[in-house]
C-alpha cells in the first residue's frame, strides 16, 4: 500500500476503504470537544471493543452487545452517526423540508403580489392563491393513498432487510464456530512428539502451519465478504501480520482463495495420515471440519439466496420518493396558504383561508396567526413536523443498504479483529504451543520416538 504506517506496520485509518455502504463520517462522541462525562452518558449500556486489522490503526470500537434499557434512541443516534439510520442523506432531507417549502412558498407569494387579482390591487384572489388550494387538495388526497401503499410494501422490505443482516451475522458466528472446530481437530490430530520419520521441530513446523491455515482461511474468507480477497491491500496485509508466507499467496486460486487455504489444511492431514501419523478417523473428522468451514464462508455475503430483489428493492424507494414528494408538496402549500389567511381555529379551512385575508397580509390579520411570535412557532412547526415525516420514511429505506453489509468498519458492524485476534490465540496456543496448554494432571503420556497409531492397528 502507498498509504503511510503506524508504529505496528498496519495501515493508517487514512486507507481504510467504505466497502460501498452508507458509512457514517465519524463520530460526534469521539471530538475532542464533548466531556468526557457527556461520552459516557450517551453511551451506557454499549459493550464496545476494537482491535487493529485490515482496516488500519486506529481500530474502529464495534459495539458488541447493549442494554435496551439504558439505550438512548435519540442522543445516542444523534451523536453515534454509526448507530442510527437518520443521517443516510441529510443534505436530501434538508432540501425536500426547507429548501423546497421555502422555493415554492416564495414563487407562491411573488406570483400573487405581481398578479392583478394580489395585495398591489384589491379585488378576487389572486391566481396563485387559487391554484395553492386546488394544489393542496390535491397533494392531501394523493399523499393520503399512498401512505397506505408504502406502509404495507415499506414494512416488508424493512423486515427482508433485517433477516438478510440477521441471517450473515449468524452465519459468521457459525464460521467462527467451525473455525474452533477445526482448530481443535488439528491440535489433537496432528503428532505433538518426535515420531520415528519426523524431528520434533518437523512436528512442531506442522502443526503452527497448519494451525496458520486454519486462521489464514477465517480472515481471507472475512475479506471475501468485504470484497477484498484477491486486492494488493488484502496481500500485503497478511503478509504483514504473519498469516501468509512468500510464496503462497501466489499459489492460491484468485477468486477462491479461502477454498485454496482450506484444501492445503486437508491435504497436508491427508499426507500426515500416508505417513502414519494420524488416525483413519482423524482424517475423516478434520476433513469434515475442512467441509463445514468452507460451506459458511462460501455463504457469508452470497447473494444468490439472500440479497432483496432489485426489482422489489427499486420499487420500494421509488414509491417512498414519490411519497416524500407529495408530503413535501402538500406541507409547502399549506404554508404558503398559513401566510395568506389561515387562522387554525374554528370550522376554516384551507380552502376558505383567501376569504378571510385577500390581500395575503403577513402577518396574518386574523388572530390567533397575527401575533408574531405564534405565527412563527406554528411555522417552525410545520417545517418539523414535515423534517421529521419525511426522515422516518427515508430512513426505512435507507436500512436496506445500512444493513447490507455488516463486514465493515462501522461501529454496527461485525467486530471481526476482536473476534479473529481470539482464534488466533487459540489456534497459536493449542497448535504452535506444544504441549503448553495440557495439565499436569492428563492421565496417559504422548507416545516418545513412535509414529501414532493407526486405527485399526488399536482396534487389534
């Protein structure tokens, strides 16, 4: 990489890369201006933690687990970008609640004062006025049919979201789960002393290789999910941090590698049962393991049986931007008629809001709208209450995408370094160890300067 070191070889957060996702730009919580009293407050209940990999130093806190109750649904999505779905496109919701009230609102208000019928000349309403009452009928009723429409079809898509984000992260704790598994079938398959063909530091160059594998297969597998495995970055990286050795990343199939790394692991149990020195039983057990970890990290981003078709997932954001237009329309044209006339009171309507203020005076003669300061709490209402409608939609949409890729190197995503860094302790100690990890207490001692047994040699 071109990218500048830290102290420990990694790359800097300068390189790390997005993965495509809706990823937040940091953190309101970590700048050096909020209390340290303030950080803690937002965040109690978060079980965070974070370790150096892929993606650079520093490493990036993922959340691991929460308390519910001690959740902040409001501050902690307004602070921790990462956690929440409402900042997916502020500068999008900002236009279609301010900026397009606002335009409309002014184009309303320049039409009427020039038109003939407007406050320059008394006499009928002016034009603008009456196209804003039919426009915001129209708008209203419109807005209204598809509110119902987006509700049933929004709600499914949010739910196939979920699932589809559920189902990955279980199945990467599911490739976790075999990777253990077969660390621990090499640990106890492979000789730990000196056979008769084989030195103790042949054993012990056996078992921390294969052992090496093993992990090697469970971070690039993890790098095929975040569509890294076969890129410049992904090599350098492994080499720097002694997953990889000169040579081999040559020899793995491109576009398959983790499959490569898994095959190696079988082969070399398969030669080390040629040899004598594993089990009929072990070598059907690690090849089973071999089996069961390629199968989950083969799945972990497989689009073929989990991805929202595109058809479905087009459909669904075309209908909540059509509807975040009717909403933003109907709300932008009754502001414009709140500063011709409405009053808020009584049986009035939109719809009469010209009879009773035709020269389109504002403030507002009619009370309660021509006090100043209410008229502007009702506006500054509106506008929020517009903001926050168009938000929500926008933003059960937008989980979709947030949700699609939990491989990342957002807080909400898989914490994979913490996670890989403790197989890898495992894989080291149990396999690179020796005898390190047995007790004491053990009963029966590895057999010195014998080849292991077969198993149908202890069957006779």
């Amino acid at each position: 990489m071109a990218s500048v070191r830290a102290g420990n070889g990694l790359p800097t957060s300068a390189s790390r890369k997005s993965l495509g996702n809706i990823t937040g730009s940091g953190s309101l919580v970590e700048s050096s201006w909020v209390p340290a009293w303030f950080r803690q407050w937002v965040r109690q209940g978060q079980n965070t933690g974070g370790a150096n990999g892929f993606f650079g130093e520093p490493a990036t806190p993922k959340l691991l687990s929460y308390t519910p109750k001690k959740m902040w649904t409001f501050w902690g999505g307004l602070f921790d970008r990462d956690l929440t779905a409402f900042y997916g496109n502020l500068p999008q919701h900002f236009a279609w609640s301010f900026l397009f009230p606002g335009i409309l609102v002014t184009l309303f208000l320049v039409i009427d004062f020039v038109d003939n019928g407007g406050p320059i000349n008394d006499g009928k309403p002016g034009y603008a006025r009456r196209a804003s009452i039919t426009l915001e009928r129209m708008a209203k009723t419109s807005s209204g049919d598809f509110r119902g429409l987006v509700s049933y079809v929004l709600g499914g898509y949010v739910v196939r979201a979920f699932s589809m984000w559920y189902a990955r992260r279980k199945n990467y704790a599911a490739f976790c789960g075999t990777t253990r598994n077969l660390i621990l079938q090499l640990a106890t398959a492979m000789p730990v002393e000196p056979t008769t063909s084989l030195s103790q530091a042949e054993v012990d160059m056996l078992r921390s290789t294969v052992g090496r594998w093993a992990i090697l297969a469970h971070e690039v597998g993890t790098l095929k999910a975040r569509g890294e495995m076969d890129s410049d970055e992904s090599k350098e990286y492994l080499l720097q941090v002694g997953l990889t050795m000169p040579g081999e990343w040559e020899t793995m199939v491109k576009g398959d590698r983790h499959s490569t790394i898994l095959w190696w692991v079988l082969l070399a149990v398969k030669r080390a049962h040629y040899a004598g020195h594993t089990t009929d039983v072990e070598l059907e057990k690690c090849a089973e393991a071999v089996s069961l970890m390629r199968a989950q990290a083969n799945d972990l981003m497989s689009s073929l049986d989990r991805d929202i078709p595109y058809p479905y997932a087009s459909l669904v954001g075309a209908l909540v931007r059509i509807n975040v237009f009717l909403m933003s329309l109907w709300k932008s044209t009754e502001l414009y008629l709140m500063f011709c006339g409405m009053t808020g009171i009584g049986p009035q309507n939109w719809g009469t809001a010209h009879s009773l203020n035709p020269q389109c005076l504002i403030p507002n003669p009619q009370a309660p709208n021509n006090t100043g300061l209410i008229w502007l709490v009702a506006v500054v209402f509106h506008l929020a209450s517009l903001f926050f409608w168009n938000l929500s939609y926008q933003a059960m949409y937008d989980l979709g995408k947030i949700l699609h890729n939990p491989f990342g190197n957002r807080r909400i995503d898989v914490a994979h370094e913490t996670i890989h860094a403790g197989l890898r302790r495992l894989a080291e100690g149990l396999l690179a160890g020796g005898e390190a990890h047995v007790p004491p207490t053990m009963p029966f001692a590895a057999p010195k300067s014998l080849p292991m047994p077969k198993w149908k040699d202890l069957a006779a």
